[in-house]
C-alpha cells in the first residue's frame, strides 16, 4: 500500500489537490469533504504565515499530523484495507449515490474533527502545556465556522430549491451548523484534554473507544429520522450537477480574512467572527 505522507503544510495540500483531481475523475464524493478540508488548510496556511497565530511552527505541526490521519485513512480505503471505522463509514458513503453533499461534508467532518483533531493537539502538547494551545485552536474553529456559512449558500446554488425546504423545517436549517461547528468542536477539544494524560499504552485502546462513539455519529448523520431523511432524499433526486460539478462548485466557497466575509459564486454572505 502507497500511503503518502506530508511533512509540511504545503504538502498537504498538494495532497488534497489529488485526491480532489482523482475524486473529479471517478466522480466519487469523497472529493467533497476534501474540497472543503484544502480550503481550511490554505486558510490555516495563510494564518501562520500572517501572524494570525500565537505560535505559527506549533501550528504546522498540529495541521500536518492531523492531516495523515486523514490521509492515512484514504489511502487506506482506496487500497481496500480498513481505516479507522468511522473513516471506512465515511468513505464507503462517498461511493453511494443517495447521501446529499451536506452529509458528505459532515461525515468527514465527524471523523476528521471528532476523532483525529484531539489527538493531534494532544501529540503535540503535554498535560502542562496544552491549554496553551486553546487560542490557537479557537481560531481555527473560527475559520471553520465562516467557511460553514460559505458551504450553505453552495447548497442551495446546487439544489435552489433547497431555500423553500429550509423554511419548512428548522431542523434541517440547523442539521449543518449545530453539529459541525458546536459538537464537534467541542468534543474535540475535551478529547484532546483527555487523552493527552493518557499513557502510551493506553492510548490506542482510547482511540477504538473514541472511533465506535464517533461511528455511531455517523450513523445518525446518514439516517438521522424518517422525516429529514426523507427530505434529504428528494434533495439528492434534485440535486444539479455530477460529482465532479458538485466539487467544483464547492470549491469556490473562500473565506476572506480582511472583510471577515465568506464568499461564494454571485454572493457574499456577511459572518461575524467568534471565539467559541
């Protein structure tokens, strides 16, 4: 098995640029969570490269781990060997054709923040230091939440009709915020807290425990009810475009650190920064 592994932060997007060019190609979804994450990533890059992080090299060390966690888990799929479980579930649904674009980003989501952003704050900190981390962690998320915002309006570009069911049902308006950005982030970090007291040999066994909580989050996502699956279904039968277009569309959602805007195709859509 070829597992490519990244050693700075420019190499893991030249990472997620092929796996988003080999999405593209096989018309796979998988490509849609990468999207996003490379726009995260360019962002954090952007960040230690202007200052906007109290320590830049902690920073880059933070996002390279945390993305072979990612990478590791592809590679690992794509080969037919079995990934984390919640990666494998993940990853198995971006080869299904029913799953709308806003599961596709939360089942990476899920995964990629629930699971591997506390261990990798934790491989870098100690019990004394990591609350040191908590700043720059804060305005990671921060970047996260306005690209969040960004995504929704691309949603409803690839389904227009989406506005109209968003209206009828509050649930599902909030489906994509709440969870993203409220319970994984907060899991995240208290998992961070958690397993960086943990001794070596006890760690791996945390991480399976870790895993089966957040398959079962996984599960929720793709089935989350009669009533919203069922909307999310007549989303899917309506949604515009190939995989490929999907991609691509999201690809232009780009937050703007200036303006404190996320901006999208034909909009920009006002998003007051916060520290959560």
């Amino acid at each position: 098995m070829n597992i490519k592994e990244a050693t700075t932060i420019t190499e893991v997007m030249q990472c997620l640029d092929e796996i988003i060019e080999r999405s593209k190609i096989e018309q796979c979804a998988i490509g849609l969570f990468a999207t996003l994450y490379r726009e995260v990533t360019l962002q954090i890059k952007n960040g230690i490269e202007t200052g906007l992080f109290e320590n830049p090299e902690r920073m880059e060390k933070i996002d390279v781990i945390f993305a072979n966690r990612y990478l590791k888990a592809y590679y690992q799929f794509k080969a037919g060997e079995k990934p984390s479980e919640c990666w494998q579930f993940s990853f198995t649904k971006g080869e299904e054709y029913w799953p709308i674009v806003g599961q596709h980003l939360l089942l990476g989501i899920n995964a990629h923040v629930n699971l591997d952003l506390g261990i990798a704050c934790a491989q870098v900190s100690t019990p004394e230091s990591i609350f040191d981390l908590h700043s720059d962690y804060n305005k990671i998320n921060e970047i996260l939440s306005n690209l969040v915002n960004g995504v929704e309006e691309c949603l409803v570009k690839i389904w227009p009709t989406l506005t109209y069911i968003l209206k009828l049902s509050g649930k599902i308006d909030n489906f994509f915020i709440d969870f993203s950005m409220k319970t994984a982030r907060d899991g995240a970090w208290k998992y961070a807290t958690e397993f960086v007291l943990l001794p070596e040999n006890q760690r791996e066994s945390s991480i399976q425990q870790r895993d089966i909580k957040v398959t079962r989050i996984a599960r929720l996502v793709s089935n989350p009810g009669y009533f919203v699956s069922t909307i999310f279904k007549l989303i899917r039968l309506f949604e515009k475009g190939t995989v490929a277009d999907k991609i691509i569309e999201l690809s232009k959602v780009q937050y703007n650190p200036i303006t404190k805007t996320v901006e999208t195709p034909d909009c920009i859509v006002q998003s007051e920064l916060k520290t959560i």
